[in-house]
C-alpha cells in the first residue's frame, strides 16, 4: 500500500491530497528515510511524521483495505510518540495566548504605556 493512502486511511490526514502533499514537502519518514507519496508500507515499518509542530512516530502493524473507523485505527498501527512532544504542544499553547490576536485592532492606552515601559528600560 502506498504511504499516503496508509495515512489516510489510519485518519492522520483528512484527504489523500493532504497526504500525498505531505511527503512532497518532506514531512514523512519511512525507516529514517525521506519518501515520495508513492513509496509502498509494509509491516514492521517505522513512520516517522510531522503535523501541527509534533513529530508522530508509528509502527505499522498490518495493512488496512480501506479507510477505517477511528476506534479500529490501533488495529493497523502502534502510536510510538513520546510524551515529551505532546507537552511541548501544551508549553505553545500558553506562550501564544500571551500575545495580541492578529486583527484585535490598534494597542490600547494599557499597552502602550507598557510597550514605552519596555523601550525605555531597554535604552
């Protein structure tokens, strides 16, 4: 089965197009190895892949025919991710809602003052 279909049907991308553009840009990692859309899985394989800044890591366990429901995903895989990249996820979170939205308008009175604050201390 080819890579991109594999991942589809496992439910890491919602379409195959997202899959096949996946491995184009280098996000997909076959046994250490950077592979085209096309390159076929087989069992025992070792994926390694990135999507939404966490670097997934799966084993193949068997070869699905089609697309399957999410409670039979771990039929067909092994979820070898350590939790270290799920909590750096969470640590990301936290850093961006410490920033303005973009598009939240112009700073108030409050944030200019501290941004004159910042200047200053920083001169």
């Amino acid at each position: 089965m080819r890579i991109d279909k594999f991942l589809w049907c496992i439910r890491y991308y919602k379409t195959r197009t997202l899959a096949t553009t996946a491995c184009k840009k280098g996000h997909v990692k076959v046994n250490g190895n950077t592979v085209k859309p096309s390159r076929e899985v087989y069992p025992t394989d070792n994926i390694e892949l990135r999507k939404n800044q966490i670097n997934h890591q799966l084993t193949v366990n068997d070869l699905p025919n089609n697309r399957v429901s999410a409670k039979l995903v771990d039929i067909y895989r092994t979820d070898t991710t350590p939790k270290e990249e799920f909590q750096a996820q969470e640590l990301l979170k936290y850093a961006k809602d410490y920033y303005r939205k973009k598009g939240t308008g112009r700073p108030t009175k409050k944030d200019r003052r501290d941004i004159d604050d910042f200047n200053t201390e920083n001169d």
